[in-house]
C-alpha cells in the first residue's frame, strides 16, 4: 500500500448499508466517525484509554480537524484506515494524521489531520501532556515531512 507515512496503525473497513447516503456512496460523516475510532484504537494500542485519560484527568481534545475527500467509496468496499502521531511539542500540542485507502488498488480515497491540544477533562482549560502520555505517545510520533 501507498502510505503517506511509515508504519501506520491501521483500522480495516467497510461501508453498510447504513453509511450510504442519496448519491450512492459513503456519507462525509462516516469517515469523520471512522477517524475518531482509529485514533482511539491507536491511542489503545500506544497504552492509553479512555479510562486512563479519565484516571488523569487529561485528554488530548481536537481543536481542529480538516478533511480532504478525494474519491467516493461504495457499500461494502473494504477499505484500510491508517493513522499517525504526526508532530508534537511535546507539551501542549500534537497533531494525528489520517490516509483512508481503497483495499482492491491503493488508491487514497481521503486524507485528513487533526490538531490536538491537552486539556484537563474538569476544567477544559489547556494543561501540559501528563507524563504518562509523553511515554505513550511521543515514541510513536513520526519524524515531519512537510
């Protein structure tokens, strides 16, 4: 497959019926919804739950996302999901990245990327990354390309 970038956490795919809309391919919404479950299942898979974000009262919150559609994908599909840790500072912000490819052909059907802040879940307010998510998820950023 043709990722953007190297290893990937990858989250097989595919549309029901359910996530057709009236012009006969994958509704928009879908991918976000997709999105949101690879970056919690990377997040598991680095170490992090939502029950620890919980337990320390942080989580890494989406202050903004952007999506770009690039082709239309049809009821049962398969489709592959690969997302990264992309950039962080360590501190405050990370971004994760999003490349959703078509299984039969590689073709990439959507990118997409988020910018992350830590927060404190009670407050809201901005907080630093908490130790245990410097362990988990800075390892696994990948080095910036752009």
């Amino acid at each position: 497959m043709n990722w953007d970038h190297p290893q990937p956490h990858i989250l097989a795919l595919s549309p029901g019926a359910a996530d057709i809309d009236g012009l006969d391919h994958t509704n928009n919404a879908v991918y976000v919804r997709w999105c949101e479950q690879a970056g919690w299942a990377h997040s598991e898979a680095l170490g992090l739950s939502l029950a620890d974000y919980r337990r320390l009262d942080r989580a890494m919150a989406i202050r903004r996302s952007e999506y770009d559609y690039l082709l239309p994908t049809a009821a049962g599909e398969p489709l592959l999901l690969g997302t990264w840790l992309y950039s962080t500072d360590g501190k405050l912000n990370m971004e994760r990245r999003f490349q959703l490819l078509r299984a039969s052909d590689g073709a990439t059907v959507l990118r997409g990327r988020w910018a992350l802040v830590c927060i404190e879940i009670s407050s809201g307010r901005a907080r630093r990354m908490p130790a245990e998510f410097c362990d988990g998820y800075l390892p696994a950023v990948v080095a910036a390309q752009d």
